[in-house]
C-alpha cells in the first residue's frame, strides 16, 4: 500500500471511529502549519495502527481510553469517549473501564473520566438511569 492509499484508508477509517462531523473540522481547517501533521495522523494512527486486523475497534477503543485517562490526555479522553460508541463500547464497559482503571491509573484520574464521561452522556442524550 503507498501513502496515498494508507491515507485514504486512514481517513475512511478515522471518519467510522470520530465521525464526520470531526473529521470534517480537522480537514477543513488544514493549512500550511497543520497538514503535515494532519495528514501522518490519517496516515500512521488511522491508516496503519487502528487499520490492523489483530484487534477489533471495540477493544481499540477500550485500551485508547484507558490509556488516556492514566496519561491525564483530558482533550482526547473526551474525543474518543465520545467516539467509542461508533465501535460498540456499551456505558456499562465504560463504567467498568474506569472501575478498573482506578486501581492502576489512580482513583483522581478514573473519577475525572467518570464526571467527563457524564457530560459527553448528557451531550449525546444517553440516558444512564436504570429507571428514567
């Protein structure tokens, strides 16, 4: 696959998990600083890591969250908690996700991700009440 290819694949991809709308926004606001670095994003993360066939998106998602919730990455904590619902993720994995990431990235980081995770609910509409 050449780099054209890598990248069409990258943004065809990086379009399923982020959704349009952000992928539209990072694409129309290219310019001579970000292009570069935009189009190695659609290349490299997109078109090679998260195009392997050795894991599906659902656990790509689950191990990118937790990853960015240790690393304190709050922007694209947000990001791809929004995004992981395009991969299948369920709120109930979400919420064991950060349940079991308190105990190796530390209760303040997990019950940060948990209040983030509470707004990108509100923001999406998911209603997380068992009764409501």
């Amino acid at each position: 696959m050449n780099d054209e290819e890598r990248y069409q694949q990258g943004i065809q991809v990086r379009t399923e998990v982020l959704g349009e709308k952000h992928v539209g926004r990072s694409l129309e606001n290219l310019n001579d600083f970000n292009s570069d670095f935009q189009n190695f994003i659609s290349r490299f993360a997109w078109g090679e890591v998260w195009s392997r066939p050795g894991m599906p998106r659902h656990t790509r998602s689950l191990v990118t969250i937790a990853i960015l919730l240790a690393l304190g990455r709050n922007d694209e904590l947000r990001m791809h908690i929004r995004a992981c619902f395009n991969n299948g993720v369920t709120v109930d994995e979400l919420k064991e996700l950060f349940i079991h990431s308190s105990l190796y990235a530390g209760l303040p980081a997990a019950n940060a991700a948990m209040h983030m995770a509470e707004e990108v609910f509100k923001e999406l509409g998911i209603d997380v009440n068992k009764n409501g």
